[in-house]
C-alpha cells in the first residue's frame, strides 16, 4: 500500500518547484510549462484524496478523478491560448523574454 | 517494502529529478519540455498506483501527448538561441523566488496531517465504466461546460495566432 502522506508530499514538492519556475524563469514558454507542472501537482493531490475515501461497493465516488480530468481540459485550453499569446508576442517583439512585456508593470 | 511502494519512490524520484531539470535548465527549452514528459508519464505511473486508470491514460494521451507536442512544436517554431536567456540579471528576483517557493514548501509540510491508510477500493474504481457514468451523470452540466471551453480556446488560439486579423 502506497502511504499517502509521501503522495501529497510529493505533490507539494512539485507545486514548489513549479513555484520556482514561473517566479525565476524569464523565459515566457518555461513559465507555462511550470503552470502545467502546478496544475499536475494539484491533481496528484486530487487523486491522492480521491484514493482515500473511494466510496463504498456499488457507490463509487470518483469526484476527484473527475475533478482531474476537468483541470485537465482546463489546462490543454490554457496551452492553446498561452502559446498564441507566445507567438504573437514574438511576433511583435522578436523575443519571449517576460521582461520585454512590462508595459503593464506598476 | 511491497513492489507496489518500490515503484511509487521509483516514479516519485524520476517526477521531481525531471521537474528540477525543467526548471534549472536555462540552456535549452527542447530539453526542458522533454522533462516535461517524463514527469508527465511518471505521475501516470503514480496514478496507475493509485487505482486511477482511466486518468492515467488520459493523462499521458493528452499531456505526454498533445500538450508537450504542442510546446516543442512552438520551441522549434520560433528557433529560440539558447544564449538568449543568459542568467545574471536579477539574481535578487531569483533569490526571492527561490526562498518564496521553499518557504511555501515548508509551509505545506508543516500543516500536514497524518493521514490514514488508505481503505481497499471497490470493484471498478477509477475504470472507464464508473467514470463514465459518474461524468454523464452526476457532471454532465461540468461536460458541457468543458466543450464551451475548449470551442472558445481553439477560436481564440486561432485569432491570437493569426498573421493580421482583417
């Protein structure tokens, strides 16, 4: 039996490591992918807790594994929509650095 | 220790050394986003571990997948020079978020709890047939709203993506 203290340890560790990326990294298509390492790391979490309380014989509760497959949708929509932005921005800018996108910064 | 454990410390290593690899390396993006696949495939693993079938199909399908693709498909695209994101400045900016990400870690760890083991499942758990029936039933209205979603992603993706919008 996998303790499951250790998975949602897991998923904390890699929800700080996708932290870390999207603060540190100034490369905008490295930043997403450290969004889509948090919304992984959440869903661990979801099937971590969805595995501890399952429901009973004939009563599945398998809300959590649905809850994952809509972040899941969730996050192949967010994709598409970031990477166009990704594209356009180099279109305009010649770069993907974030730093060049600080018109918006106070 | 089971095999079962055996593989979950396997999958967990690989997970977290990939993510670290996606996130420390500044070189090369293609080599980041192919971390991103293994950490994609070993939370699969994970998944599989823990009775969720269907959802680790779905996610090697559509992040070690499609997603992934789509990021190395925009890398090669816009050909990137690896010297272009040379670290350096704004070491300050680094230190912070590095300390942010670790105290949150601390954080999280701190308040957990001792959980339980958990129960034996029942039959059928986290199969396509008891999802399937949990999301057309109990979740349709969720279904609906995910295809609004996605119809707009792909409309708006498209627009934002165009050369000229005339």
């Amino acid at each position: 039996m996998i303790p499951l203290d250790h998975v949602i340890l897991l998923s904390a560790i890699l929800f700080g490591i996708g932290v870390v990326g999207v603060v540190t990294r100034r490369n905008l298509i490295v930043v997403l992918m450290s969004i889509e390492l948090m919304l992984n790391a959440v869903n661990l979490a979801f099937i971590g807790f969805n595995r501890l309380w399952p429901g009973q014989p004939g009563q599945n509760a398998l809300d959590g594994q649905v809850f994952v497959l809509m972040v899941i949708t969730v996050a192949a929509a967010e994709v598409a929509v970031g990477l166009g932005i990704v594209i356009s921005m180099f279109r305009n800018r010649d770069s993907v650095d974030i730093e060049e996108v600080s018109l918006l910064k106070w | 220790m089971s095999a079962q454990q055996v593989l979950f410390y396997l999958f967990a290593a690989f997970a977290v050394v990939s993510a670290l690899g996606m996130v420390l390396n500044v070189r090369n993006t293609v080599a980041a986003a192919l971390s991103l696949v293994v950490t994609m495939v070993a939370l699969a693993g994970i998944y599989v571990l823990l009775e969720a079938h269907l959802v680790a199909a779905i996610q090697v399908m559509v992040y070690g997948g499609a997603i992934v693709v789509l990021f190395l498909f925009v890398v090669m695209l816009l050909n990137l020079r690896s010297d272009a994101f040379a670290p350096g400045r704004a070491r300050l900016q680094k230190l912070a978020g590095a300390l942010l990400g670790i105290a949150l870690l601390a954080q999280i760890v701190r308040s957990s709890v001792a959980l339980p083991a958990a129960p034996p499942v029942p039959p059928g758990f986290g199969g396509y047939r008891q999802l399937g029936i949990a999301l057309y039933t109990d979740y349709v209205l969720l279904v609906e709203i995910a295809s609004l979603l996605l119809t707009a992603a792909i409309v708006g993706a498209l627009i934002l993506a165009k050369r000229k919008i005339d």
